[in-house]
C-alpha cells in the first residue's frame, strides 16, 4: 500500500491519486533479497506480482523513478536522459530489469 512519495527525501503523504505520478512495476519470480517489495510478495514468492510506487507532484516534476529488483526504487533526475531509459508514467520491469512501456 502506498503511504508516502517514494523520494526519501520527501514526507509528502499519498492521500489520492490527484497530483504526482503513480508507477507500476510488475515483476516475475519474486525472491529474496525483494529490495523495497513488500514482505508479504517475497514471502508467498508468487510467479508474478505488482508493486506500486507514487511521487508526489513537486517531486514528480523534477524525478523519475527506475527500479531494479535486486536494489529496489532508485529516484533519477528527470533530466539525465541514460536513467530514464525505460522508465514513463506507468513502468513494468521483469527481474532481468529489461522495461516495457
């Protein structure tokens, strides 16, 4: 469940789906180590599962997120073009990081 803008550095709590940018993550074959994956996902280890992540307006406006399931969300400069690569609004990823859009 979403709580909070997955920038760190931000305390902007998730009250609805308003402002900011929502990103979408499927993964396959979820196992240990599930950086930023629920518990609850690594624990039942399903074939397949969605995580969700949300920056909030004024982080949404400055980053992007990319993630990577061995080392989870990573926030990147909406402007370094090499870290965007894969990355949009709405993202799936699969283990092997390979993005769908």
């Amino acid at each position: 469940m979403i709580s909070h803008c997955a920038n760190p550095d931000c305390t902007q709590p998730f009250h609805y789906l308003r402002g900011g940018r929502l990103y979408r993550f499927d993964i396959t074959s979820p196992t240990t180590p599930c950086a930023d994956v629920p518990n609850a996902i690594c624990n039942l280890k399903p074939s397949h599962a969605t995580v969700f992540f949300w920056l909030c307006g004024q982080c949404s406006s400055k980053y992007s997120l990319g993630f990577n399931f061995h080392d989870g969300i990573r926030i990147v400069p909406s402007t370094d073009r090499t870290a965007k690569l894969g990355t949009a609004p709405v993202i799936a990823v699969d283990n092997s990081a390979s993005h769908l859009h």
